[in-house]
C-alpha cells in the first residue's frame, strides 16, 4: 500500500511541476504579445501622423518632392508590413521610414518658414515623442522575447515547451542598412 502511495505522490509532484512550468511559459508568451501591442500602437500613432506632417510641410518644400514621395511610399509599406504581422519585415520597413523621416527633419533646417510655422513645429514634436515611445515599446519587446526565447531553451523547460509547442518569438531588430547615418545633402 505504501508504494503505491509514494508513486501516486510521485505522479502529483511530476503532474504539478509540469503544470507549473506550462503555466511560466503561457505568461511569458503572453507578456511578448503584450508588448508586440504596445509597439503595434504606437507605429499607428506614427503612420497616421506623418501624412498630417507631409500636407503641413508640402507647400513650403516645394524642392522636396521627391523625398515627400519617398515618406508617404515608405509609410505605406510600412502599414502593410504590419497588416502582414511579420516582425523582420516590419523592422525593416520601420527602419526605412524612419531614416526617411530623420532626412525629412534634417531638410527643414534649409526652410526658416518651416521651422517658425507651429503646426509643423507640433506634428514634429509629436512625431519625435512617438519615435520616443516606439524605441521604449521596442525594448521592452525585446526584453520580453529574450526571456521568453530563453524560458523555452533551457532544461527542464525546453521539455515542456516541445511537449505543447512553444516557438520562439524573433526580436525586433533595425536591419544593418537602417542602422547607418543617413547622409544628407543640404547643397542646392
């Protein structure tokens, strides 16, 4: 009777520690979608304001069409990056747009009337706190997924999470290209 016992103890204890690293790893993937979220918010915060941004500049660079276009073409990628939920290619296309956008503030140095207008300085102070928050919400993401990637990789977890299927999340990381300083040429 008593070895039963001991094995119906054992069952428990096993039964309960599987349980218990399940349940880590659920919060954990839970805590990833949250902040994949936070980061989802504010890259629609920063695609609805840069069309605001465009029309407010337009009529002052009237030189600067061509990186206009260039704003608008990126932020429409990068809008349907997001619609497809793939993280690289989201990084990418956010990390296009914003070089686009760091050359777009550097050209506003070469129109006064632009830097005295308020509407434009407001959407670019905006758009500068959204960039602010993004690069926050990125790293808490990052955060997140590390100890996610790291929970399901390490043993006895790397057991369970197989057992039920836990795959790593990728990181939301700028793409070497993205990570240069644009160069801007100012010279007419």
């Amino acid at each position: 009777m008593s070895a039963i016992l001991i094995i119906l103890a054992l069952i428990i204890i096993i039964v309960l520690f599987v349980v218990g690293i399940y349940n880590k790893l659920v919060k954990l993937k839970m805590r990833v979608q949250n902040a994949w979220s936070q980061i989802d918010v504010q890259l629609k915060r920063r695609h609805d304001l840069i069309p605001n941004l465009v029309n407010a500049v337009k009529g002052y660079m009237k030189y600067e069409q061509e990186t206009l276009t260039k704003v608008i073409e990126a932020r429409a990628k990068a809008v349907s990056a997001v619609k497809a939920g793939d993280v690289k290619k989201i990084a990418e296309a956010e990390g296009e747009l914003g070089g686009l956008l760091a050359r777009l503030f550097a050209l506003f140095e070469n129109y006064p009337e632009l830097k005295a207008n308020e509407n434009v300085l407001k959407l670019q102070e905006e758009l500068t706190h959204t960039e602010n928050n993004i690069a926050f919400a990125r790293q808490h993401y990052n955060d997140s997924v590390m100890r996610y990637n790291t929970a399901i990789q390490v043993f006895p977890q790397n057991i369970i999470a197989g057992i039920f299927n836990f795959r790593p999340f990728d990181f939301f990381e700028t793409p070497e290209k993205e990570k240069e300083v644009p160069k801007v040429d100012l010279n007419f």
